[in-house]
C-alpha cells in the first residue's frame, strides 16, 4: 500500500510540475505584447519599376517580383534596384532556382531564361499548354508539365525529352531522394492517390497506388513527406542501397500517426535533419526526416486564419505569419516577437509579403514601393553575398543515381558522328543515360592514362580500347551539347590534368559552348593556365578570352562578371602582343556592353 501511495506521490508532482511548466510558457508568451507595424516607423522604403503582379520570389542576394504582368525586376535585400527585364508578354508562370537563374512561361507558352543579372539567355516554343510552374529538378534542368505532359529542358536550352501521360491531378509534381520525379495523376484507384515516377531522363520507372488519398506533398533530401486526407503523414523514399539502378524503387520510410495535415499545411526545413509542418489552426511539429518522430510541438494561437501566408526558419526561430500577424517562436515553442499585420486596404495596401533573410519583412504595394520593417537580428545581417563577391570555391560534385558504372571502355562508336548528330537533334530521351555513361567513361580512361606514370604502367589489357587524341577531341566535341552537369564536372576534372595542349584548347572550345560554372571553377583553371602559358601562344590564349566571356555571359553573377574582368586585364601587360590585346580589349566591350 505504502509502495503504491509513494508512486501516486511521484506521478502528481510531476504533473504538478508539468503544469507549471506550461503555466510558466504560458505567461511567458502572455507577456509579450502585439505591436502594431502600421505604428512603427518603416526600416526602409524601396521604389520598384511597376505595380506587383505575382508573388515575390527570393534569390540569394533579395527578391524577384513581377510587374505589371511583363517585367520582372530584382532588388537587393538592401533595397537597391539591380535589373529590371522586359518579356515582353504577360508572365504566366515563374521559377528561381538555386543559382539564382529564373525560368519564365509566357501567355504565348514560351519558355525562358534569365540569368542572375536578368539577361535572356534563351527562349523555346512549348508545344502544349502548361499548367503550372517550371520545377527545378536534376542538373539544373527544369519540368514542365501540362494536362497529360511532362517535359524537361536542360539549362543550357536543350529540350530532353516529352512524354504523354494520363491526365494529371491538381498536386504539384515533386522531386524524390534520387532525383526522379513523382507526378501525380488525376484517376484514382478506389479512394486512392495514383502517381508516375518518372526519372531525369523521361522514362516511367515505376506507377505507385499510395494507401489514400493524397491531400499535400512535400520534397526534402530523403524523399517526399506526403500529407493523407485521414490527417497522417508518410515519407515516399527511394531505396539507393542496392546495387543496380532496376532496385532503387520506392517505399515508405515511415508513417506518422500523430500529425495532423491538410491542403493548407505549410512546411520548411529547420535544423539538420529536421523539418517543420504547420497546419493553420492546430500545430507546428518538428519531424526528424529520418525516422519520421515527431520531436516537438506547439500550437500558434494568432496564426487562426484558414491559410499561412508564409514560414521560415533562421537562427533557430520560425518567422510565420499571414494576412492578419506575424509571429516569431523559438525552435522550443516559446513566444519571442507578435506583430499585427498592417491592413491591406490602409495605408500601405499591400498585395503580397515576404520575409527576407536579414530580418526583414516586406510589404509589396499598388504604389510600386516595397515597406520594410526590421523584425528580427539575425545571423545574416551582415554575411557577404557570392553573388557580388568572388569567393573561391570547388562546386559540389553532382551525383548521377543513373549512371551505374564508368570504369569500362566503350567502342569507338560511342562518340561518332551519328552519336553528334543524335544530340544536336535534341529530344533522346532515355539514349542520354547510355551517351553520358559512355562519354563519361572515355574521359575518365584518359584521366586514368594521365594520372599513371609511364614507367609503372601495366601491360594493356587485349580488350582495352585504345584513344588517341583524335578519338579524345571528338568527345570534347559531344560532350558540351549534351548540357549535362555531371559531364561538365569530369570536363573540369580533365582540363586539370591533361597535359595535352591540342586537347587543352579543345576542352577551352567544350566551356564556350556549354558555360556552367556556378562557382566560379573554370574561370580559377582558365586563370591559371593562362599565368603558365607562353604569350606567344596566340590560339590557346584566344580561345581562353572567349571562354572567360561566355562564362561570365551565361553565369551572369557580378561576381564572376568581376573575376573575368580582372583575368582579361592582364593580357594587358607588355609580354602580350598587340593581337592578342585587341582580343581582350573586344572581349571586354562586348562585356560591358550586355549592361549585366
């Protein structure tokens, strides 16, 4: 009997403690006081070009914002003005990507590209009527998708491949774990959600019946999170660990039973390995992607409405608000800021709103001014922004889930004509898998020969193809209109290390042609080969100047755009003769005169 009083004892005063606890938190975020933003000074006033047509969308360096329906013009997160570009047609759907590039579908169903300085890098007709925004997918290619299409183009204006498709549902299309795409279709088998996965290169991979019915959807790094009308949440996932690409299919990675979601949930990454879902009149909760555990949750009580505007996460703290507040609650639940949202029809008759990096909160106006208001400090008030500076740094290495194997050395009829004629044809599909794979695996044959000392070199195997330099300027040659990330990556890996000069010049010729170079990697080799380079090698040193242009044109970064400038400078020094300065010099203007 004592035994059995002692644990009463033990279990009521800790609940005695628990509900002092949330007392505490309780008038802890009862002491905070709603401040009204309308009675505050503004941070700031930007004047933008034109009245805001569609939501804001943020880069790197500030925001993007369609005017008028025809421009899109970006500011800086210090208010300035950076471009402003003219489609010259009403904007219907709009994208930016990670690198800051932004793909655009007109009224007339063309698709283009702006670089980060606003320049129109390319335009292509769309042969069927979209139906929603460009995704952003594998290698910087984007997916296009209409009633029963899905098409992809690559970065470099190259379209991949279309396919046809039943007709699609009103769920927008997500990237899984492994980069294939999972597209939602409108039939349903029962009262169950039906999709197509499909992968980078167009094939239909697999056709999956979910256990329900599919309300929202989410894309992190381990797969899809996929919110069920029963109020549950399950990650769709791609298996990896197995050896050959036919078993990477898809599974549930797990299934919560204690979250509620709905068409309105809002989600965003948090801390390493976790993830946030905010549902609108019942909670946030903190979900470890891994295992799909609910680490924590809290309700927002003056986030009431039906709809979130927006959420986000900086410093461990989520910004979250929507037409009426805006809230700030540390990663533990805890009240740290409120404010109410200034009325849309008052002074400032905002249409859209937008929290930025910096701590803060912008109001996009009729007037064509944007109100600033500093809301919070954070740890990106005073960060240096790649855009504008040179920051010297190797790109992340792309990883190919679809290229099983490039240590192997392909037939001479792997890189022929026909295969040339193949690419420029555009529009080959599933053959991209087996043409990367095989280019891929003679640069990676000539690296290997580079790389070995001659003397220690083993007796060639008798089924070893042997390349000669001929064979390598032919890849060189195919390599760059495949416009595929992963190939561009070895490319890089090659100009390192050949020795050869007739190929060096070659792979100088590949980057002209297809300029990627996110991080500013080319441009670093370029300046280095250039310094060891005889003045008087006139060609090699040409077709260096044009590719340090066609990098900074494409790359369209200011900080790159400066790193070019400052190599082309030094051909200006005495030991370069004066055709090779009249290249430099005609390279420079044409610089300055594309006004990035």
């Amino acid at each position: 009997m004592y035994i059995k009083r002692y644990k009463l004892r033990k279990i009521l005063v800790s609940l005695a403690f628990f509900f002092a606890f949330l007392t505490s938190i309780s008038a802890q975020d009862s002491d905070i006081k709603s401040i009204k933003l309308d009675e505050l000074d503004r941070s700031a006033v930007f004047v933008t070009g034109g009245y805001p047509t569609d939501v804001p969308h943020k880069t790197s360096y500030g925001f993007i914002c369609v005017q008028d329906s025809k421009f899109i013009s970006c500011t800086s997160k210090s208010g300035q003005n950076l471009w402003l570009t003219n489609l010259k047609d009403k904007i219907k759907f709009y994208t930016v990507t990670k690198n800051d590039f932004t793909y655009v579908i007109t009224q007339k169903n063309q698709l283009s590209l702006l670089n980060p300085s606003g320049l129109t890098l390319w335009t292509s007709n769309l042969d069927f009527i979209p139906s929603g925004a460009p995704l952003q997918g594998f290698e910087d290619r984007v997916y296009i998708t209409g009633e029963n299409t899905v098409a992809c183009w690559s970065i470099g204006s190259e379209k991949k491949w279309k396919i046809s498709t039943e007709k699609q549902g009103i769920l927008k299309p997500r990237v899984l774990n492994d980069a294939s795409l999972l597209v939602f279709m409108a039939e349903t088998v029962g009262a169950k959600t039906k999709a197509l996965r499909i992968c980078p290169y167009g094939a239909v991979i697999e056709e999956i019946v979910f256990q329900g019915t599919v309300l929202n959807s989410f894309s992190t790094e381990d797969g899809v999170i996929l919110a069920f009308s029963d109020g549950k949440i399950g990650m769709c996932s791609v298996n990896d660990k197995k050896d050959g690409i036919k078993n990477h299919m898809t599974f549930s990675k797990w299934v919560n039973n204690d979250v509620f979601c709905n068409s309105n949930t809002m989600y965003c990454k948090a801390s390493k390995g976790m993830c946030a879902l905010f549902t609108p009149n019942d909670r946030l909760y903190l979900i470890d992607l891994e295992s799909g555990i609910t680490k924590g949750s809290f309700s927002i009580p003056a986030i009431n409405k039906n709809s979130c505007l927006s959420i986000d996460f900086i410093d461990e703290k989520f910004v979250i608000f929507d037409q009426s507040s805006c809230v700030i609650y540390s990663s533990q639940g805890k009240l740290v800021r409120e404010f109410v949202m200034p009325s849309q029809s008052g002074k400032y008759k905002w249409l859209y709103a937008m929290f930025i990096d910096n701590g803060i909160l912008c109001f996009f106006s009729k007037d064509w001014t944007v109100s600033a208001f500093k809301i919070l400090s954070t740890s990106k008030e005073n960060e240096v922004s790649t855009y504008d500076f040179f920051k010297a740094e190797l790109n992340k290495r792309t990883k190919n889930y679809f290229i099983e194997n490039i240590d192997y050395c392909p037939q001479k009829s792997a890189f022929s004509e026909e295969v040339l004629k193949t690419v420029k044809a555009y529009d080959y599909g599933e053959a991209e898998i087996e043409i990367t794979s095989d280019l891929a695996a003679v640069l990676n044959e000539r690296m290997n020969e580079t790389k070995t000392v001659q003397s220690t070199r083993l007796e060639d195997n008798i089924f070893k193809v042997n390349y000669s330099s001929a064979d390598i300027e032919k890849v060189l040659k195919i390599a760059p209109e495949v416009h595929s990330i992963y190939l561009q990556e070895l490319l890089i890996e090659f100009f390192k290390t050949e020795k050869d000069k007739t190929l060096i010049t070659s792979a100088l010729v590949s980057f002209c042609s297809f300029a990627y170079d996110p991080t500013g990697e080319i441009l670093l080799e370029i300046e280095r080969l250039i310094r060891k380079t005889n003045p008087t090698d006139k060609y090699l040193l040409e077709v260096s100047i044009d590719a340090v242009y066609e990098i900074c044109r494409f790359m369209g970064r200011p900080a790159l755009y400066s790193k070019g400038k400052q190599i082309l400078s030094n051909f200006f020094y005495p030991q370069y003769d004066e055709k090779t300065k009249a290249h430099a010099r005609a390279i420079l203007q044409k610089l300055a005169d594309l006004n990035m």
